[in-house]
C-alpha cells in the first residue's frame, strides 16, 4: 500500500506542476494580447485558449482526482492545520482557474479590453499561492 501511495502522490505532485504551468503559461500569453492587433492578437487568444482547454484543465483534474485518492487514503490528514489552510489556497487557484476561463471567453468577443497588468498581477498571485502551498506542505506548521 505504501508503494502506491508513493505513486499516487508523484503523479499529484506531477499534476500541480502541469497545472500551474499552464496557469502561468495562459497569464503569459494574455498579457501580450493588449499589445497585438489583428491576427497575432487572435493567434495569442486561441494559443491560450487551446493551452487551457488540454493542459491547464489536464492537469488540474489529474490534482484534484489523485488528491482525493490520497485524503481516502490517508484520512487522519483532515484533521491536521496546515491541511485545512492548503485546502483553502486551493479553492483560491480554483477561483483563479474559473477566472481565466471566463476572461479567455470574454476577450475572444472583446479582445481590447484587457490590461497587461491584470495578468502580470495574476501571473504573480498564482506564483506565490503555489510558493505557500508548497510550504506548508513541507513544513506542516499547524
């Protein structure tokens, strides 16, 4: 059992790599959309589109479902702290995920009203909400 847990937690770890990836990939890609007119603008609008729709989701499923398998597996974790404040940062990279979507949906009907900014500050949020994830998952301080 411990074998498979090990495998089951490298393919989780695997999956928030390829998900964060590609949030950070899509922010890139629709930071310069503000920048572009014409047919670059809508090649870096379905670019981010397509990036979102295979690899972004992708890898947020593969988080989601193998993370799930190990709170089965391990259940005792629901009762620890820093389990219950990793839970919330990801509810919040959920919100984030939502919100790409929604704004990659938006700008492919109104492609100029976007900011660079936006999406740099966006870009920097979903860095530094993997930075803490990652520690208190390493650190387990509660």
């Amino acid at each position: 059992m411990h074998a498979l847990r090990g495998f089951i937690l490298a393919f989780h770890i695997f999956g928030v790599i390829y998900w964060m990836g590609g949030l950070l990939m899509v922010a890139s890609l629709l930071a310069r959309v503000p920048e572009e007119v014409g047919l670059p603008k809508e090649r870096f609008l379905g670019a981010a589109r397509g990036l979102f729709e295979t690899a972004t989701n992708l890898g947020a499923a593969i988080t989601i479902v193998l993370g799930l398998l190990l709170i089965l597996m391990e259940p005792a974790v629901l009762r620890q702290g820093w389990f219950h404040a990793k839970l919330l940062l990801v509810a919040v990279l959920l919100f984030y995920h939502v919100r790409f979507y929604r704004r990659i949906m938006f700008l492919e009907d109104h492609p100029s009203q976007s900011s660079r900014r936006e999406y740099r500050v966006i870009h920097g949020m979903v860095s530094l909400l993997l930075i803490a994830i990652l520690l208190l998952v390493v650190l387990k301080p509660f």
